[in-house]
C-alpha cells in the first residue's frame, strides 16, 4: 500500500535523450542500474563521439561555441585523449570506469553538459544527465545530433548507457539520481553547489563541484605598445571570444584586464586597447539589449560606491571600463556583457599577492613560458588553475578547476602480479641451480 | 524659490520653454545641493562628470536600481522623518527612499496641487477599489497601502469595494451609491485590481458610473492575458457603466508626489515641478518625439536623497507637447511597458531555483 502510494507520486521527467518520451522517474532508475559500462576508449564509444562531432560541424553552422566543441572532439584529437588516456595505466594499474555518473551542468553555458559527458563515456561510464530547462536552439541542436546519431543501430550501445533529461523544481528526482551515483558533477555556481549537495550520496562516492570562479587577462603593456596594428586587431578579436562568447558570464571569461608596466604605458595601451575591442565588439555584431545596458548602468554605479573604482568610461552599451583604484578583490554578482575592471601592476610578481582561490584562469599576452612557471610556483596554489594565452579562455581541456577530468572519472585499479610464493619458488629454483 | 513657485501656480499651465527653463535652473541648484550634502552621490558624478549643464537633458541621472542596493541620503541622520520602501516580492531588493520633513511635505503638497487639478478643491465621497486590509498595518508600507493611504485624503466617507477574496461588495456599493446619487464620486485603485476585479464583477450589471472620476494607477503588468491597454480601458469602462472621467497616473516611489497624469487627451502629463525626458536605448541621447525610448524623470521635489533626476527601467514615449490653455501643458507622455527582461548566458544562475 505503501509503496503503492509512493510510487503514484514520483514524478515524471521528460527525457530527452536517448528519444524524446515523458518516463515515469523510477522507470528511469531502473534503466540506469541496469544499463551497461562500456570498455575505457573503446572503439565503440569512439565511433560514436566521431560521428557526433562530424555531423555536429556540419550542421551548426554559424555557431562558433558549437563548431569549437566539435573540433574540440574530432576524431583526430579523440584518438590523441585515447593515448593520453593509455599512458596514465601501467603495469600495476588499471584505469576503469567509476560506475554511474550524474552530471548537473549549468543552465547557461551551452556546451558544457557534452565536455562533463563526453569525458566520462569515453571512460566508460553510465550516465545522467540533468539538463536546464532552458531550452536554447544550441542545445536542441546538440541534443537533435545526439539523438540521431545514437539511432544508428551500430552505435545501440551508446543510446543505453546514457540519459539525458529535464526535469522541474523537484528534489525527488535528484535525490534518487543522486544516490545511484559514484560520481556527481555540479556545475554551476556556489549556490547550485549547496543546493545540491543537500542531496546526500552513497559514502564510497564523490562530488566533482564547479563552484563560481572568476578569470582576469595579463597583459605586457610595454609589449603590447610595440605590437603593430595588425597584432593588436588579432588581440582584440581573440579577447573579444574570450569575454563575449557567454555574455561574459562563463567562470573563464576575464572580468579584469590586468596592465602591467609604468602609469604611462598602460594608460596608452589600455586606450588602444578597449578601443579596438569596442570596433571588434561591432563589426561582430555583438549587441546588449536594454535591459542589459542599464543593468550594466547600475552595476558600473554600485561599482563606484562599493568597490576602487573612480571611474566609469562608458565607451558604448558593449564596453564599459571599470578602473580600478588599487588591486582589490573584486567580489559579489556580476553583470558581465561586456564589463571590465581594470588595474595596473608595476611588475608581474605582484600579481601573485591579489590573486585568490576563487580566480580560475589567467589569460596573458607577452610573457614567456619561464615568466609564467615563475609566476605559478609563486602562487604556490592560492589560485589560478589554468594559465593560457589571450583567445583560449574558453578553451576547454581535460585539466579544469584544477581537477584532471581524464582520469577523474576512473578508478585504478592497483595489480602485483607476482606473489609470495612465486617469489619464493624462484628463489629456490635459483638455490637449487647455485646447488647443482 | 523656484520650487515654491512651480508648486504653487496653477498645474499644467506653463508654456514648455519656461517651465524647462525653471526646471533646468532648479535641478542644477539640487544637483549642487546632493553633491555637497551625499558623499555618495559626489562620487558617483566625479565618476561620470556630467559637465555643463544648460538644458534639461544635460542633468546627471542615477539608475533606478541604485535606489534598491543602496541607501542614498543628502541630510544628516537625525534629519531622517520616514523612509519609504517600493514594492516587491519576497527575495527581491526594494527601494529604500530617505524622507524628511520637508521632502515628505513637498510631497503632500505636490499631489494636492495634482489631485486638485483632476478633482476640484473639495473632497468627494470615494470608492476604494480594494480591501480595507490594505491599509491596516500602516507600519507596513507596502507600495498597495501607501497608494490607497495617500490618497485617502482627497476623499471622504470611504468605501472599500472589495473583501478579502477580492469579491465585491455588491450590496455595499449599491448602498453607497444610492446614499450619494447627487455627488460627483471619486474611485481609486490599483490598474489590475480594477479591472480584474472590479470591472469583471460590474461590467453586467448596468451599474451607472457617470457621476464617478477614476484614478487608477499601477500598470499593465498584471493584465498581459486580459488583452487590456488604455484605450480598451477606457472603452470599456464608458460602455458598460457610463463612467468617462479616467485618469490613469505613472509614478514610483523614488519619486512620490512628482506623478505623471492622465489628461483629457489620453496622454499623462507631467505637474510644473516635474518632466520626462525619453532617451534612446544606445546613444543614451534625448529621442526625438515620438519615438520609443527608456523613461528619465526628473523633479524638484527630493531634497533629503539625491533622486532628482532618475532613469527608470520603463520604455515610453513623448507623443507631443501638451495645450496649457485647455488644461493640460506639458509633455504627453505615453508609456509603453517595463523593459524585457535581459536574456543572458553565464555558467552561474543556474539550477539552484529549481532544484
């Protein structure tokens, strides 16, 4: 009778993936606990990633966020992951998929649920995979490929070993996702963090979590004056996907342009710059709506009463330049679109005593590999956790938040092979041979 | 002073070119006042110098929203008489607006000089459209209250219409309007309450409304899915209840007391003590009429905060330049709605509200 009850009042979801169906929740728990772990970097899984990725670029076209994450899993480089995947075995470990992982990617970023998955199916895993309500025409499009790539019957396995699906305002839901899972990834912000790890899972299990980060640009101002024209434009257009392609709101994209150098050379290469970048901003067609300029509008105005910021250069509804008095942390919500603190350093060393747990990735124009490893080792972990030239903010990899999402979603699996008594009977062959 | 002036002549009867040319000397005096009496505010225009100002769209503006992060103040602390909260569902930061004695009595005045215009110096027999709850707690100042309370005193012998389930007093309004059938009657409410309320519940009935004035304030938010604009408004009330003297009214609380109202043209018009200016969405330059822009407003009256001049998050246009002679000078404004909602991407604002 009991249970009778409860079950009535589990909710439906509406999966999206492998088709398209409203399925009651616990007839999706029960495809998960018995859906099939996949061999790590099988041909199979391989097969169908490449298929994905290859139909995935013909057909978003005009979408430059989908044709990077279909490069980014192109046959080519999944075969290169396979590798680099290989390598991190031995004779003593094997690498093996954790079990069922639950992937709870952010509302707003489009792209990410597939990299969170795609890495995990190629370790073979099991996976879940809650959607946004958002409905953008990116992720349809990702989802419509997805769907029919999985309908080809030689990738069968593929469409049961993974679910995608929507669901609302329901903690049901995700409690018993949450409790199947070895391995739960939230994505998303402090606050979807503590949301969910309200959620208890089992004890062996763990929480790979993407709380909300912040991203800054270093620049080399004396270097950057000598660029000529033709360098300056390519910066401007490569820091313009940085900060623009997810309204500035992505954890990687710079909110703070760090000029280092004497006052008057930042000055110069700060006036260029954002110039430059407010033409890149338009012939790109890039536009806030209303809402979002005023929003900007009243954060820039916050900013002056709140924060060291004694100015607002309002250069178009696009940019707008926040400087900064002195270096400070720059805290609390951010309106992104196109909004930029800026401060100035004397030298890059400095950097390392403003930089904080929460900032992510340094993006850098004009330093050298030893600069940067310096910079790194002076940090000594406080933050920062990916340090990549201007244009690759956004360019995801398998190191993210300081975690390695290849091996993250394995075991190892330690063997000696050799026992005791082997051990001992060699030596005994070994004395019986000294004997003769 | 200027202010005392543009209060004290008859509303709506300057001619444009001297009513800007009182409004721009006034609101420089105040933006000198703010600047040497809220730090804040000195900031923010060392921030965004606004430069020289000789006309009326040269004075600095502040955001509306910084009303609702910060509490902005240009008197002393012991100076403070009241402070008044907008409205705002749970979670959502309100405005907090600083008032002292004599800002709280520039108000009052100002809404007389407004509602004497549109209702004639005596006070009428008046219908609330709302129930007397609303006004219960008067240490709540929810936005509701405070509007119903405000204009309370422009009325007498008053009438709630509605109960709590927002039913309609049927028989206590038949009453009421048999006890005054000789009187001009006033009836004041909320946009949507009105009419998703009030109106549905008389429409059949042949009540007879043509002796009554409506004010009615607060918006066509609420009523997207009654397919309701002004114009329809207005047409309907006419056709089923007689009743043709509407007057609708735009205001906020960052700036009580300096309302826009609805003239016999249709349009809202700004008192003496107060305009609009619409400015365009990407050049932030004053639009040229007729078309559609985000609303500045800009009065006399906020001595104890710095909220002279205030851009709002409304879009609206000025239609022309209303005829002082017939009534109704200045500006014609025509609001159009609240700005959409932004649409933006992010890795944060996620599943936390739905989770």
């Amino acid at each position: 009778m009991d249970t009778g009850i409860a079950l009535a009042e589990l909710p439906a979801v509406d999966v999206r993936f492998p088709r398209r169906r409203t399925a009651s929740l616990i007839s999706v728990v029960d495809a998960i606990a018995e859906a099939p772990r996949l061999q790590p970097y099988s041909d199979e899984v391989i097969a169908f990633c490449a298929s994905f990725a290859h139909e995935l670029a013909r057909r978003a076209r005009g979408m430059p966020e989908l044709q990077a994450l279909a490069f980014w899993m192109r046959k080519a480089e999944l075969l290169r992951m396979r590798d680099e995947f290989c390598a991190l075995g031995t004779a003593n470990v094997v690498l093996v998929p954790r079990g069922v992982v639950f992937h709870l990617p952010p509302a707003n970023v489009d792209t990410i649920f597939v990299y969170s998955w795609l890495l995990s199916v190629l370790a073979g895993n099991i996976n879940v995979v809650r959607l946004s309500s958002r409905e953008t025409e990116q992720t349809e499009l990702i989802l419509d490929v997805l769907t029919e790539v999985a309908a080809r019957t030689e990738h069968a396995g593929l469409a049961s070993n993974t679910v995608m699906l929507r669901y609302r305002h329901d903690g049901q839901a995700t409690a018993a996702l949450s409790e199947m899972a070895d391995v739960r990834v939230i994505w998303g912000g402090d606050e979807t963090v503590a949301e969910i790890r309200r959620f208890s899972i089992p004890p062996h299990a763990f929480d790979l979590s993407f709380p909300d980060r912040s991203s800054l640009t270093v620049i080399n101002a004396q270097h950057y004056n000598c660029l000529d024209d033709d360098a300056r434009e390519f910066l401007a257009e490569r820091f313009f996907n940085d900060a623009y392609w997810f309204d500035q709101l992505g954890c990687s994209s710079p909110r703070l342009v760090c000029w280092v150098g004497s006052e008057e050379c930042a000055q110069r290469a700060a006036r260029v710059f954002f110039e430059l970048l407010s033409s890149v901003v338009s012939r790109k067609s890039y536009k806030v709506d209303t809402a979002t300029a005023i929003n900007k509008l009243t954060y820039a105005y916050r900013a002056v009463l709140d924060q060291q910021v004694a100015e607002v250069r309002w250069l178009d509804n696009e940019v707008v330049v926040l400087p900064l008095e002195r270096f400070e942390a720059v805290s609390g919500e951010f309106c992104g679109a196109g909004t930029f603190y800026q401060v100035r350093c004397e030298r890059l060393a400095e950097l390392a005593s403003h930089v904080g747990r929460r900032d992510q990735t340094l993006c850098h124009e004009g330093y050298s590999a030893d600069e940067l490893h310096e910079l790194t080792i002076a940090l000594n972990g406080r933050g920062i956790d990916r340090i990549v030239p201007v244009g690759d903010a956004l360019t995801f990899n398998r190191f993210w938040d300081g975690n390695d999402l290849l091996q993250a979603f394995t075991r190892r699996v330690f063997i000696a092979a050799r026992s005791d008594l082997g051990r001992y009977r060699e030596k005994a062959s070994d004395r019986g041979g000294e004997g003769r | 002073m200027i202010t005392d002036d543009l209060l004290r002549r008859p509303q709506y009867s300057l001619e444009q070119p001297e009513k800007e040319a009182l409004l721009v000397a006034e609101l420089m005096r105040l933006t000198e006042h703010h600047r040497r009496n809220s730090t804040q505010y000195d900031r923010l225009l060392r921030a965004v110098p606004p430069g020289e100002i000789t006309r009326l769209n040269q004075v600095p503006f502040l955001p509306v929203g910084l009303f609702k992060s910060h509490r902005l103040i240009s008197i002393p602390e012991r100076d403070v008489f009241k402070t008044l909260t907008s409205s705002g569902t749970t979670g959502q930061q309100v405005s907090r607006i600083v008032l002292d004695r004599d800002t709280a009595a520039r108000q009052t005045q100002a809404l007389a000089a407004i509602m004497t215009h549109v209702l004639g110096p005596t006070r009428l027999p008046m219908i609330i459209v709302d129930t007397p709850s609303v006004v219960k707690d008067r240490k709540t100042f929810s936005a509701r209250g405070a509007g119903v309370l405000g204009m309370l005193t422009y009325g007498r012998n008053h009438f709630y219409a509605l109960d709590e389930e927002m039913q309609l007093d049927r028989v206590g309004l038949q009453a009421f309007l048999k006890k005054y059938c000789d009187d001009t009657i006033l009836l004041f409410g909320f946009t949507f309450m009105v009419w998703k309320y009030f109106f549905q519940q008389i429409r059949e009935s042949g009540l007879d409304l043509s002796r009554g004035v409506l004010v009615h304030s607060g918006g066509w938010k609420g009523l997207a899915d009654e397919a309701v604009d002004n114009r329809e408004f207005r047409r309907a009330f006419a056709a089923a209840t007689g009743l043709t003297r509407v007057h609708n009214f735009y205001g906020m609380v960052e700036q009580v007391g300096s309302v826009s109202i609805e003239g016999d043209d249709g349009y809202l018009h700004t008192p003496n003590f107060a305009e609009v200016i619409i400015r365009d969405p990407v050049t932030w330059q004053e639009a040229p009429t007729g078309s559609v822009g985000v609303i500045q407003v800009v009065s006399v009256l906020p001595t104890s905060y710095p909220g002279h001049s205030i851009l709002t998050e409304d879009l609206g246009a000025v239609r022309g330049i209303g005829t002082p002679s017939g009534g109704w000078g200045g500006k014609q404004l025509e609001v159009v709605g609240r700005i959409p909602k932004a649409e933006l991407r992010g890795c944060s604002d996620t599943h936390a509200a739905e989770a």
